[in-house]
C-alpha cells in the first residue's frame, strides 16, 4: 500500500501488510500525515474494501468506512476511481511496477 503526492509523483509512504484492510489503510494515512508534517487535501483511491464500503444498509444507502470516516474526520476529500478503469489511478499504477 503506497500513498503519492499527485504534483510530485514522490511515494510519501509505503507499507507492506500481510492483509489489505482498513484499519492498515488508516495507520498508514496517519504515518503519512506524520511524516510529512501536512495533510492532504484530496485522496484518490480505488474502490478496494479497504478503502470503500459498497455495501448497502436495510435503507438501501450506502455506509461510509472506516477508512472514509476517518478521511471526514480529518477533513480529507475522497475520490476514487471509476470501476475496471485503471488509467484514473495510473500514477498509483504505474509506481506499484517499478
């Protein structure tokens, strides 16, 4: 799991997990806040379970994560990619094969 600023193209943080989920996720934001000493303002991401909640409630909504609840918590926007279109997540791609 990386983190990437957009503009720079830097790996602002990485971490390798046994397991992908959410509670890695929000340890290794927080590890990047951090380190870096400043918060993102957008986050773009997949739409991996670690990341987002597809399930719906007996209401027929869609719930928030763990991951996105804490992302509104620390004021942070969430975007993610659109489904089987890994060019809007490229630069994330693209580094994970390097």
């Amino acid at each position: 799991m990386t983190f990437i600023d957009d503009r720079s193209r830097r790996i602002i943080i990485a971490g390798e997990f046994s397991n992908a989920n959410e509670e890695n996720a929000i340890f290794l934001l927080h590890q990047a806040i951090l380190t870096n000493e400043v918060s993102p303002y957008i986050l773009l991401s997949d739409k991996g379970t670690q990341f987002y909640n597809s399930k719906k409630n007996k209401k027929g909504e869609r719930t928030l994560s763990l991951f996105e609840q804490e992302l509104e918590e620390l004021g942070i926007e969430f975007w993610t990619s659109r489904r089987n279109h890994p060019q809007t997540n490229g630069k994330q791609e693209r580094c994970l094969e390097a």
